[in-house]
C-alpha cells in the first residue's frame, strides 16, 4: 500500500496511506485549510494563522503514534484488533474537529438547534439529544456519519469514530465487544493527556510566536503506559511521568492566560456577532450541507461587502478596531470586585457608553482527586520492592490535585470612541478610589 508523506512544523514527517488519503483528500476534511485555528487570536499574535487542517493532521499522528507504542502492552487483543483499532485512533484525530465552523470556537455561539445535526437514533447510546444549540462537536459526529454517504467510511467504521469521539455514541458490535480498547482509544484523543491538547498548545506556541505552551512531549509519551484498572486494561501513567503531565497542565494554563483568552479577541468576536444580529452578514445553516460549505473566506467575503455598504461593524472588525477593555474581573461571589462591576457597568450605561461583556471560562484539569471525586480517572504505576502498585495520579502531585478549578473571567468593554467617557465614569465612581 502506498504512503505519502507530509511535512510539517511540529512533528516533521506525518505519514498517511492511501485509505487514509481518501479521507483526506475529501472536500469536507479539506475544508479545515480555510478555517483559522485560533479565530481572531491572530489580530493579536500575526503568525497564529495557521489552519485547523494541519492541527487535525497532528492529532491523527499523534494519536496513532501513541497507539501503536502501547501494543506491546495489550497482548489480550489479536494482532488485526490492534491494526483496527489503530486505524480508529488514527481517523479519529483526524475527524475530532472537522465540524468546526468559520474562525472556529468563535462562530460556536451562531450554530443552530442541534435537531438539525443529529444522527440515526440508533447511533446513540441513550437518548438522542434534546433541544439545544449545537455545539462544534455535534457537527463532527454529522459529517462522520455523512462520509459514510460518501462512499469514504464504512457504516462501522464511521460509527466507531464517532464512539470515540463522544461517549453519546453507541459502538459497533466488534468495538462493544472490545470496551478496553475504546476506553483507551478515548482516552488518547479526547482525555486528559490526549492527542488533542498535546498538538493544539505545541502548534498554537509556535505560530504564535511564544513558548507558554512547550512541555516535555517525549518524556510524557515515553511515560505512558497500559495500567489495569478497575474495568480491565486502560491509559495510565508511570508515576516517573508525573512532573511531564505536570508541564502539560501549567502550559495549557498559560496558554490560556496569554494567548487564548487574550483581551482583544472576545471584543471582535463580539462585533461579528452585532454584524449578524443587525444583518449586516448572513450564514445559510438550513441544513448539514450549508454548514459543511462554511468557510472563513466565506466570512470575510460578506464583511468586506457590508463594509462597502457602510456596515459599521464589519468595519470595525476589518480594520482591526478594538473595543476599550475597562475591567477584567474573576467570576465569583467571594470576588468584591463582582460587585463593583455590576456597579460600573450600570454606571457606564447611564452615562451613554456602548458597553458589553464576554465571558471566557475553562477548565484546566477534570482529573478524579480529593476536590473533584467525580472527575476522569487517570491512574499511574509504581514500584515498591519489585512490586507494582496502581494509584491515582493525583495522589503524586499537590498541583494535579489542585487545578480542578474552573477559571472564568467576565471582560467589560465600552466602544473604542466611549473610552473618554468610560474614564470620567470610574473616576467618578467612589468604590474605584
């Protein structure tokens, strides 16, 4: 069988065969060229123009290549269940995120009701979704489902990935059958030390020109392990891999910090939002096929039309016009500055600013530990005396234990032209002295 090589910035050589070329190849998946990985993050940081194509591209290798190093490990599974669940691993990074719309996490809050993305009933493990809006995800489990139309995945096949994916995904029989391998294969795209994370924030760094997201990707690959679990087989840790996961976290939280929820972002996206409130642009999401054909350009193309037809925030967004950011602020009823904001903001209202508020929320770590019992299970093994003892990471680590903690933060903003105003209006105010 052919395989083709692929050059890339991160991981050098990502090899792929010609099945998986087919999947590549597809005008769906190709799409992800025309979509930005990190939105309007690039009106910050320049370089961070990179696509959500070459990030799939670095899931699927990792995820494969992290598979294939734990084989030795799974000698309970015949060679050619390895070799499919290897291929699984492998499209499943591939797919994770091939239902993201134009600038990415940022079109998120413009989806429809999710009735208009779901799947056969009988793909769902439970109930079918109810009524909401849809979320990115739900879109990668309708275009996996739609490439089987395509001729491109068998019906099986596309069921796994979409397993794998998302836990709402009923598997195949042979899968089913085989619970230790989709626990681990989930584990490896979309747990807590997946192939996901571990390409987005070496990927994201590098492009955008910082090094908060670097950790030690060898040393915790090298860490990995199969462990035995309550359930059987499952993705573990040696416990000398601990300070590796460790440098993952702090990474992701810096990313965060620093670059992803960077204060200029959430005021654009703001805008593009009023652009489609007041009709300056338009998306067509009546149906899979119109979402799929979504593209950035398809984005910019409206905005720079609306602008020529006096569209002000289309102009705003096109010539880069950010909005005044007044406070930053932690969400919280322990936080007084909680309640200065609401003061403030009420404040800047009267005084006739245009002011706006974008929440950003994360959470950085979903590890099972004593301030978070309900939390993903991620085990590691060490030895004591020539015998081994599996327990949870958490129990190795005060920081692992510590960052279940969600961070969300509450920016306020007043239009670039009430700055001036936005000033006089905390000098005003007594709590601000």
């Amino acid at each position: 069988m052919s395989v083709y090589e692929i050059r890339d910035p991160i991981h050098r050589t990502i090899l792929i065969t010609e099945d998986e070329r087919r999947v590549v190849d597809h005008p769906w998946v190709q799409r992800l060229r025309h979509i930005k990985q990190l939105g309007f993050v690039s009106l910050v940081y320049p370089g961070a123009v990179h696509d959500r194509f070459q990030h799939s591209l670095g899931v699927m290798h990792l995820a494969g290549d992290r598979f294939r190093r734990l084989v030795p490990s799974l000698p309970d599974f015949a060679q050619a269940d390895l070799d499919r669940a290897y291929r699984l691993a492998r499209l499943g990074g591939l797919l994770h995120d091939v239902g993201h719309g134009p600038y990415s996490h940022s079109f998120e809050e413009f989806l429809p009701s999710v009735s208009q993305v779901r799947l056969p009933d009988s793909w769902y493990a439970g109930l079918p979704p109810a009524a909401r809006q849809a979320k990115h995800e739900d879109l990668s489990l309708a275009i996996v489902h739609a490439l089987v139309g395509e001729g491109v995945l068998a019906e099986d096949e596309a069921r796994d990935v979409a397993a794998v994916l998302s836990s709402t995904i009923k598997p195949s029989r042979w899968l089913a059958a085989r619970a230790p391998l989709l626990g681990i294969l989930r584990a490896l795209v979309s747990g807590e030390i997946d192939a996901d994370r571990c390409d987005y924030l070496l990927r994201d760094s590098h492009f955008s020109g910082v090094t908060y997201g670097i950790f030690d990707l060898q040393r915790l690959v090298a860490c990995e392990t199969i462990v035995r679990g309550p359930d059987g087989p499952e993705l573990g840790l040696d416990v000398h891999g601990v300070h590796a996961l460790e440098g993952l976290l702090l990474a992701r939280y810096h990313m965060f910090h620093q670059v992803y929820f960077h204060k200029t972002a959430p005021a654009f996206e703001y805008y593009l939002s009023q652009a489609l409130a007041e009709g300056e642009i338009r998306f067509p999401m009546g149906s899979l096929a119109e979402l799929i054909d979504l593209r950035d350009d398809h984005l910019i193309g409206q905005l720079h039309a609306a602008r020529a037809q006096g569209g002000i925030w289309s102009h705003r967004i096109l010539d880069r016009e950010p909005a005044k950011l007044v406070l930053r602020e932690r969400i919280g009823a322990e936080q007084p500055e909680n309640l200065l904001s609401q003061e403030l903001h009420e404040a800047l209202k009267v005084a006739g600013c245009h002011v706006f508020i974008r929440h950003a929320r994360q959470t950085f770590s979903n590890l099972a530990g004593p301030q978070n019992p309900d939390g993903r299970r991620l085990l590691c093994e060490r030895r004591v005396l020539g015998r081994s003892l599996v327990e949870p990471v958490t129990r190795h680590s005060d920081l692992l234990a510590s960052f279940n903690t969600p961070i969300d933060l509450r920016h306020t903003y007043v239009l670039r032209q009430d700055a001036a105003k936005a000033v006089t209006v905390m000098d005003s105010l007594r709590t601000w002295l």
